[in-house]
C-alpha cells in the first residue's frame, strides 16, 4: 500500500517556486535600483569581488589566507580578487602587527562610502515602494512576513 502523497505538499511546493522567483526579482531589481541612483563603484564588481568586500565591512580585517578560506577559495585565485580591489582603490593593506611577514588587508575610506550609498539606495527604493504599493493594512502584516522569511534561515 502505497502512502498517501501530504494534500498541503503541492501547495507548499508551488509556494516554494514562487517564493524563489520573486526572492530572485527583488534582488535583482534592488541592484539596478541601486545602480540608478548610487552608481556605486561597488555595483559594478563580480560576485566574488562583492563577496571580499562583504566580508570585509562585516568581518572586519583579514588576511588574504583568511579571505581565501572564508570564500572556499584558492589563495592564488583570492590574490587575483584582491588584486583587481587594489587597483580600483577599495582595498588596503598594511602589515599585521603579529606576524611581519603578513598583510593585513581592510576596506578603504571610499569603499566604506560607496558600500554605506549603495545600502541607502536600495533602502530608499524599497521604502519608496512599500509605502506607494501597499495598503496601510498590507504595511502593518509586512513584519509578520519578514519574521516568516527569516525563519526560514534559521539552523
């Protein structure tokens, strides 16, 4: 015999689906968002790029070896990233005062403002557009919803 398939299943599925489409449209529309009113320089960086600088601003200073493991990378290839970061002027480095023979690496005064403007940006969209495209009931069950999202990253 043979289990009946969970009735909800379907539904939750389709649900899912679209959940993932319109995760993927906002986000995509927030970066060109951000792109139109900011023309951030951090805009316009590679996903690993970005990522480095991410990692950079909420982490704090690192190592390149440290980067390299916290991106699941090769040093050579987080040297190439770092690299191309330097040139463009958001990154620096100094020397770790624990270890000369290391370099410090951290993000420059104009990465820290371009990435603070490309936040505010996309914040400015999105508040924008939640207040002209929902109804003040709509407004008020939005926590609930954020709270909803967020459980879903929990362990």
């Amino acid at each position: 015999m043979t289990p009946h398939p969970d009735p909800d299943a379907a539904g939750m599925l389709e649900a899912a689906a679209e959940l993932r489409v319109l995760i993927g449209q906002l986000t995509r529309r927030l970066r060109e968002q951000s792109q139109v009113d900011n023309q951030s320089q951090v805009d316009n960086l590679t996903n690993a790029q970005k990522a480095v600088l991410i990692h950079l601003d909420r982490d704090g200073r690192a190592t390149l070896s440290a980067l390299a493991r916290a991106e699941g990378m090769r040093p050579q290839s987080m040297g190439a990233i770092i690299s191309a970061l330097s040139g463009a002027g958001l990154v620096e480095s100094g020397p770790d005062p624990a270890d000369g023979r290391q370099r410090i690496l951290s993000l420059t005064t104009e990465a820290r403002e371009s990435i603070s403007a490309s936040r505010a940006a996309k914040a400015d969209w999105l508040y924008r557009t939640i207040q002209s495209k929902l109804t003040p009931d709509e407004r008020e069950r939005l926590p609930g919803a954020i709270h909803l999202l967020k459980r879903l990253l929990e362990p």
